[in-house]
C-alpha cells in the first residue's frame, strides 16, 4: 500500500462515526480506534483521525520508537538538566550549545574544505526549515545514543549478576564505549549543518536528558531476557538495518561514512543482544528466561497482525535518505515491520524451537534466514558478527 493510501485509510469505526453524524467531534483516538503511543496527541475530527506523533516515534499511532542506540527502557529521569558541559567558547562567551566534549567527527574523515563545499553545494535552494529539522533529528539521535550509553553499562552488571561469560561482557562494555562516541558523532554532525548552513544559531539541545536515575535495577534473569529482546534484539536489529540503509542512499559523502561506521557498530550490538537471548534461554536449570522469550515472541506475532504500515520489497530501490541522510517516515516505520516480520520474528522462532546454539560459525542461511536486497545486505552484516563472537 503506497503512504497516500494508507494515510487515507478509514476504519469500519471512522465510517460509522461519519454516517452517524459525529464527524466533527474531536478525536480522542487515533486511526484504527487505537491510542497514540508514546506521547503522540490525537488530532484531527471523527472519520479523520490521526496521530501527531512526536520525534523519535513514527508509524499510524506513534507505535514504533526510532531508536537510534539501545534505549535505557525502565527507571530513567528526565529531571536532570542537559548533562553536557556549558563551557565557554575562545571569546569567554558562553556556550549555549551544552556540548562540551560531546562533539566530534568520524576517526579517518576530517571535515575538510573539500567536503564542506560539497556540503554547501547540495544545501543550495534547501530550505531553512528543512535545514533546523535535520539538526533537531541528530540532536534526538544524539540524546539516544548518549541514553545507550546508560542502558549497556546496566546491562553490563545484569551480566555479571548472572554468570555471563566474558566475552558477552566484554562486548557490553566496549558497546557502551561505542554510544560514547556515536552520541559525539551524532551531535557533532548537528553542529557541523548549524555552522555552515545557518547563519544564526539555531543550535537547541534540550533541556531535559534522559538520564539514569540513582539506582539500577537488576532485576530477575527473565527480566533481562525480556529487556534485552526489547531493547537489543528489537533495537538494535532494527537500528543497525535502518542506519545501513541511510548510509547507502544518502548522497552527503560524508554521512555515508559516518552513518556505515555507526551501522557497523550497531550490527555488533545487535549480534550481542542476540548472543545474550541465545545464552540466557539455554540455561539448563532455569525455565523462566526461556519462557520470557517464547511469551514475547508470542506477543509480537499477535501484534505484527495489526501492523499497518508501508510494505516494501527489500530492495529500497525507490529510496533516498537524500543530503541529511534521513529516511522518510513511512519507510522507517515500513523496515521496521520488516525487520519485525522479516527477521526478529522468525530468528526468534528458530532459537527457541530448532537447536544452533553451539554452533555459531557455521549456521546457514535456513537457520536465520533473511530478506533479499539492500535490507538483506544490511542484515548480513548482524550475521557476520553474530558468527565472530567469542
Ligand atoms: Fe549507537
Ligand atoms: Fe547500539
């Protein structure tokens, strides 16, 4: 279904609403008589319903959340202000961008004249406010990644509270050393755009991070089954795709290389998460984590038959995440389903139900299989890691 049709779609509800006359009270729902998710505001009268969803979010009902990095999941506060540094710039103003020490370029590809003319040259005739929406995106992206940072080294202590071995530690602690650099990565792109495409700053970082509260919860073994499918598997798998795919339909040079590096870490984390599901549901002597599992896995296959979004074929041959490197949302929310349908849904099946767990260098393509295409290409890079764990 192409995204005009799917934004027009009505429900059997919407229908009855208008033929009764009530086309015109607001709307308390969004489409499909569902709640927007995620802080989205239904908008719009009866027969018309849609979701104003806010960044990060997308999808009909703001259902699925752009994560960049691993989200922290539960026991955040948002009460602390900006955590970055105000510093002050070389004239002892001060610095309102809030991120000292929190911005950097890509190792290997300096921010040369060459590439800042290139830079320049494709903004020519774009639009101011397109120009402040592709900040205020790196800026979100850079909040999530910083917010990753948090979540890895929680899941570090998980880890050890659990007997994990140590290479499934040892990537852990160098994933959280990855978020580092990508939230820098990340923030430092947004101020790169700022520099030369604006000539006043209309830099913001917000003023409220998501930041971990004064106490970690450790939590049962089930209970990280149940966060590292949410956060990692479902996360990262879908954020390591989709950061590949910008990476190769971008036309900004310079992205291309920064978003294939972070794509190449985050297929690492990915690989983690599912290493971890892999090696807490193969505990001999305790059912609950492998029940987790199977109740999720349930639980998305119920969902998945609800997911409405934009079909594609894996090719992505229509797609171009143009000079900012960004998708558009439809196709966001269209691989993510895909992911979810495509690999979360049936790599999950298969470790839960046929047995590959010893045997990680050599498992084919029946046993994880996945999509075809440029989304396939970007999913071979999760199963390139998964393989090298140890
Ligand atoms: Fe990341
Ligand atoms: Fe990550």
């Amino acid at each position: 279904m192409c995204p005009e049709e799917e934004s027009n779609t009505q429900t059997l509800w919407d229908m009855t609403k208008g033929i009764l006359g009530l086309a015109s009270e607001k709307c308390t729902l969004g489409p499909h008589g569902k709640a927007c998710e995620n802080g989205g505001r239904a908008t719009g009268t009866l027969g018309q319903c849609k979701c104003k969803c806010p960044k990060m979010t997308a999808g009909n009902n703001c259902e699925i959340q752009i994560a960049i990095g691993r989200p922290f999941g539960k026991v955040i506060s948002t009460t602390r202000e900006c955590p970055l540094l105000h510093v002050q710039d070389t004239n002892n103003n001060n610095n309102n961008k809030c991120s000292g020490g929190w911005s950097r370029s890509p190792p290997g590809l300096s921010w040369n004249m060459t590439l800042a003319s290139i830079f320049k040259t494709l903004a020519i005739g774009v639009e101011e406010t397109m120009i402040q929406s592709a900040i205020d995106e790196y800026i979100m992206q850079g909040v999530a990644e910083h917010t990753s940072v948090a979540s890895f080294n929680r899941v570090s202590l998980q880890l050890m509270a659990f007997g994990a071995p140590a290479f499934l530690l040892h990537a852990t602690m160098s994933a959280a050393q990855d978020e580092i650099t990508h939230a820098q990565l990340m923030f430092g792109f947004a101020e790169k755009i700022s520099d030369l495409l604006i000539k006043k700053n209309l830099l913001q970082y917000p003023n409220n991070f998501p930041f971990p509260n004064n106490s970690v919860s450790i939590g049962t073994k089930a209970d990280v089954v149940r966060e590292t499918l949410v956060e990692g598997v479902l996360g990262e798998t879908s954020a390591a795709v989709r950061l590949c795919v910008r990476s190769r339909t971008t036309s900004n040079e310079y992205l291309r290389h920064l978003l294939a590096r972070v794509s190449h870490d985050e297929s690492r984390h990915a690989a983690l998460a599912w290493r971890t599901i892999s090696w807490a549901i193969n505990d001999e002597e305790k059912e609950t984590p492998r029940q987790a599992a199977e109740q999720w896995l349930n639980h998305m296959i119920e969902t998945r038959a609800a997911s409405t979004s934009l079909m594609m074929d894996g090719s992505m041959k229509d797609v171009d995440s143009g000079m900012f490197g960004l998708l558009p949302t439809e196709y966001v929310a269209g691989l993510s389903d895909m992911v979810m349908n495509e690999v979360v849904i049936p790599w999950l099946r298969q470790m839960l139900h046929f047995n590959f767990k010893n045997d990680w260098r050599n498992f084919t393509k029946e046993d994880l299989p996945f999509p075809s295409g440029l989304v396939g290409e970007c999913v071979k890079q999760i199963v390139t890691a998964m393989r090298v764990m140890e």
